[in-house]
C-alpha cells in the first residue's frame, strides 16, 4: 500500500526502529516489511517449501504502520517466524536497518548502515592525513627513528604518521569483520559502539609496538640507531610495518605485555623455599587449631559420659554400654593423633597429583567455559604444589619436599575439584537409576559407562554414540546384515513405536509378511527417508512422519547396542540383560540433569580413550570403582 509523503505513517517509517514511538508492533510490521522485500529480491520465494503460506499470510502487510490495529497479534507474529526462517541465516533486525537506511540516507551507497560509514570516513581521514606528513619536507630522513631520537621539528609529523598508520590498521581490521556482517546479513547494531573502541586500542598497540618494542625485537627489524645501508633500509620498513600490524591486531600487544608481567611476577614472587615455609607455618597452625577442637569435643563428650556412669552404676548392662562409649572416644582421639604420623611416599603424592592433572586437562578441553573455573583453580594449585616438591629434590632437600608433598596430599584427599567435579556428575545417576530397579548397583552406572565405550570399536562405538549423545545418524551405523524382519517386528512392538506402527500399517505395510519387514529394515538403514515417506507418508505431516520414523530407527539401532554391549558393562551395574541396562540409559536421558551427566561423563571418558590418556583414563576408572564399591558395602 502506498505511503503518501506527510502523513503519519511517513512519519512513523522514518523514525528508527528504537525510537520510543515505535511499539512493538510496528517494529515487527517494518521487519516483516523489510524481510519481504529482502526474500522477494533475494529470489527465495519458488523453492521454498513455506512459499505459499507467505503468500497467503503477507496480506497483512497491506496495512500502513499506523493503522496497525486491524491486524492480529497472532497474524503478524506468524509472518514474522516464517520470514525470519525464509532469510536465514540473515536476521530480522539486521535486514530491517538495512532497508530503513537505504529509503532514509543518501549515503546509503557507501556502507548500509551510519557506524560502517563512519569508519570507511575514519579510514579516508587517515589516509589523507598520512599522505600530508609523507609529502613534508625532510620526512623522509628521519620518520624510521625513535620518536625520541628525532629533530624536535620533526617528532609530531612522525607521531601524527605512526598513529595514522596503526589507525588504518585497526580500520582495516574493523572493516573486514563488518563487511561479514553485512554480506551474512547479521549485522548487530549493538556492535557498532564497539568500532571506536577497537580503533583507539589498535592506535594505542600500534604506537607502542613501532616505539617502544620495536628495538627490542631484533632480527630483521635492525638495531635501534641502523648504520649500514641494509640496516637502514630495514629499519625504514620495520618500524611503519610494526605500527601497522599492531593496529590491526591490538591482541598481539596485549598479549606480550600480559606475558611480560607474568615474567616480571615470578621474579618478584617468593622463592619456593618461602613458599614451603608459609605453607607449613599455615598446614601446622591449621592442624593444631582442628586437633584443639576434637580434643575439647571429645573432653565434653566424655565428661558427659562419665557422669551418666556414675548414676547408672547399679544398672550392669547400661554401665557396659557407657564404658564401650568412653572407650570409642578415647581411641578416636588416639586415631586423630596417628593419623598424622602415617605418611605417603612423595613419589607416590606426586604421581597421583599428575594423575589428576591429566584429567583436569581434559576436562577443560571437554566441559563448558562456565564449568571449569574452579577447575582451572584447582589445577593451578597442584601445578605450583609439584612445581615446588620438583624444585627442592633437585636442591636434594627431601624432608622440606616431604612437608609440602603432605600439604599437597590434603589438597588430593580433600575436596579436589577435579574429582568432586567428576563425582557429583557420576551421582548424578544414581537415583534415577535406583528408581527403576532394573539394575541391582545404580552406583555402578558410570563405571559401566566408561567400559562399554571403552569395550568397543568402529561402527559398535558409533551406534552407543550416537544412542547417548543424540548424534545424527548414518546408514555406516547400521549394515543391512545386522537388521532382519525380527528386528523390526520387536522395534515395531514397542510401545514407543506404537502411534508410527499404526501410521505404517494403514498404509499397507503387513506385519506379517517378512519379506516386507526385512525391505523396511533396509530403507530405515539406509537413511532413504524420502522414500518411505513417498511410499508410507499418506497425509501424515512430514516432521511428524520423520519423528516417528527417527525413534523407530533409534529402537532398531538400541537393539543392536544390546548386543555389542560387553558383559563387563553389564556386571559393573547389576544388570543381567542388556535390555536392562539400555533401559536404564534411556531413563537417563528423560531429565535435563540426569542427561547432562550422562552427556559429560560420556564424552569425557570417550575423548580420554581417543586421546590415549592413560594416566587419566585411570583415575576416572578408580573414582568410579570407588562409588561402585560404596554402595555395595
């Protein structure tokens, strides 16, 4: 519908979209209206499969944005979906600034949106700029020195010529990213405030790259005062090079002058032998506070005890349960004194530490960014710990390597995050397991785990991938001889199946004719989905058939995982079938938590037996044993 110029629906589409007139609901009319145009010019309309239905729906698009009344909220939000869906991967507010800036700004011919146009003005200032100093007199004799080391008249033309140098860098840098934003159609208007930013910090890098870290470089670059002709010649290339890569990637200098305090810190940290001296002062103090503590504990409780003897002297059988109480709390006490004096060899402290270490890695290399602080902090504390144990054998000092190996020992026995990370995910199974009562060890379930992935290979290995992770599948999971019409039959019985068996008898299928069965196990192997649903589909909608034909392709898939499963797996958590432990497994993944653990403790154990891992292939096979164990005593 036109628009007649002055009117409030001129008004209104002139307005930016987040202008405080704009409702909602004009906003989402002008990105349907921008996203129509876009799909239109696009040429996407005839082959795609939601064409028609945006035909029908884009009539609400006749309507002016002020007259938005008329239309439905549900009207408009379904046009908006289908279109956000036709432009992929483009998005919606991205191509509506687009087409606002292209009916609103002459400029529009340079850069679709204000932000991209500003820097393309940033980068011709910089280059007009840069042109001016060149061409003044006696630039050339000197703009390859230091700043410092130049003629007074010539230190702001050099200054003004690396900061514009770094400043097209940086340009250069920011533009590259935006035309991909552009060209992708997922340019986020938020990202343009971030442009300036970037440009002061690539002037910023490149000036101290060019001035203050060139000369210590070395290499081709040259000395800092060049004498020879090639000397010269290097420097007069290597510093303006300098400031140009430094704008471009300000992440580069970050990154060195991090490192360089990092190097300066461990100059002016504490030796390890202070370390080791602090570390024990507090392991003692510590220690005292906690024996102090149980001591007073267990001198109330036995107070308690001897006085409750004194009235029950004339009561034989009470008198001997109080006597066993007293004599429980003194051994206690006596047991947390020695329990100090027992020690574990260093070399044992340190291979367990490394043990864990090992693990750690992989677990940061496996799990989410959000998951991993703590690991990362407690991974710091056992790499300084060994760091320390190893510096002081070297200095043959073993008793002071010795103290600090105990402290490190406390950290391994206690709550290591490494372990308690690994272990909460392994409890996590448990009770949803233990709710089933189909396995007789639930606590066995991540053990089971570990040595069914581990107890196969190739295609075996993908297909509990695939059933566990939710992977996509490929007929190489599933060669034609391992699925007969006996396997459908029984995937086809499943209750999970039972709506989509119905959907494939009333198209003819006969359960009862094998020869059937066993051509339908063969195009569900093969992946030939578009023919089946050809062939069974009817009037079932096509997502609909696909769902069911996908669960009863992850039944026949499941079926043959009972039989790859090996029988360690199955004694690990009680199961006496394999259907048991499958169903199990199943369950798991019902509940958003249960499956997380499910998902990390499976793709963890899985990379550390692609990574050949052993020491931490070995600790994970000792926590999980451990937790087995427990439950059975």
């Amino acid at each position: 519908m036109a628009i007649s110029e002055g009117s409030e629906a001129a008004r209104l589409m002139r307005l930016p979209v987040n202008h405080p007139d704009i409702t909602w609901k004009m906003r989402c009319w002008r990105e349907c209206a921008a996203m129509m145009s876009h799909y239109l010019a696009r040429g996407i309309g005839p082959g795609y499969e939601h064409g028609d239905e945006i035909e029908a729906k884009s009539a609400v698009l006749e309507t002016t944005v002020d007259n938005l009344d008329k239309i439905s909220r549900e009207e408009l939000l379904a046009l908006h979906e289908l279109l956000a869906d036709a432009i992929k991967p483009a998005l919606p507010k991205s191509i509506e600034l687009f087409h606002h800036d292209a009916q609103n700004s002459r400029m529009n011919w340079l850069a679709p949106v204000g932000a991209i146009r500003t820097l393309v003005g940033i980068t011709f200032g910089a280059i007009v700029i840069l042109i001016a100093v060149m061409t003044t007199e006696d630039f050339g004799q000197h703009y390859y020195k230091r700043l410092l080391s130049q003629p007074e008249t010539n230190t702001l033309f050099s200054l003004i010529f690396y900061v514009c140098l770094a400043a097209l860098g940086a340009c250069f840098s920011v533009l590259y990213d935006a035309r991909r934003y552009v060209v992708d159609g997922t340019y986020d208007p938020r990202v343009g405030s971030n442009y300036p930013i970037r440009i002061l910090l690539g002037i910023m890098s490149g000036v101290i790259l060019s001035q203050l870290l060139f000369d210590s470089l070395g290499g081709s670059f040259g000395p800092q005062v060049p004498g020879t002709a090639e000397e010269i010649e290097n420097s007069r290339i290597g510093r303006p090079l300098t400031a140009l890569l430094g704008g471009f990637s300000g992440q580069f200098v970050y990154t060195g002058l991090q490192k360089l305090v990092d190097s300066l810190t461990l100059v002016f940290s504490p030796a390890p032998e202070d370390r080791l001296a602090e570390q024990e002062r507090m392991l003692r103090a510590e220690m005292a506070e906690t024996n102090a503590a149980k001591d007073a504990e267990r001198a109330v409780k036995g107070a308690k005890l001897a006085t409750e003897l004194a009235t029950h002297r004339n009561n034989p059988d009470r008198a001997a349960e109080i006597v066993d109480q007293i004599l429980s709390v003194a051994v206690g006490q006596q047991g947390l004194k020695s329990s100090f004096v027992t020690d574990e060899s260093t070399d044992s402290i340190l291979g367990r530490a490394r043990s864990v270490l090992s693990l750690g890695e992989v677990m940061l290399d496996v799990l989410p960014d959000g998951e991993t602080t703590r690991i990362r902090g407690g991974i710091s504390a056992i790499t300084q710990r060994i760091a320390d144990v190893e510096a002081l054998l070297d200095k043959a000092r073993s008793s002071e390597a010795a103290a600090i190996a105990r402290d490190l020992k406390g950290i391994l026995d206690g709550d290591e995050p490494v372990k308690q990370t690994l272990m909460t995910s392994a409890r996590a199974l448990i009770g949803p397991a233990q709710a089933l009562g189909l396995i007789s060890n639930p606590a066995g379930i991540a053990l089971s785990l570990l040595l069914a992935g581990g107890g196969l290979v190739g295609p075996a290995r993908d297909r509990l991938q695939t059933l566990i992770l939710n992977r996509r599948y490929t007929p190489q999971m599933l060669p034609p001889a391992l699925v007969n019409e006996n396997t459908v039959l029984l995937a086809l019985q499943d209750p999970n199946n039972a709506a989509f068996a119905t959907l494939l008898i009333d198209a003819g299928l006969d359960t009862t004719n094998n020869a059937g069965l066993s051509d339908l196990g063969v195009a569900i192997t093969a992946g030939d989905d578009d023919a089946l649903y050809a062939r069974f589909g009817g009037n079932a909608e096509r997502e609909a058939f696909d769902d069911g034909l996908n669960t009863l392709r992850g039944s026949i898939l499941a079926s043959i995982v009972e039989v790859d499963l090996p029988p360690d797996a199955l004694e690990a958590a009680g199961a006496d079938s394999p259907s048991k432990l499958m169903r199990v497994i199943d369950a798991l993944r019902g509940t958003p938590e249960s499956e997380s653990a499910l998902h990390r403790i499976f793709i963890l154990t899985d990379f550390i037996r692609e990574t050949r891992n052993k020491p931490a292939e070995g600790l994970v096979k000792s926590i999980f044993k451990r937790i087995a164990e427990e439950a059975l005593t």
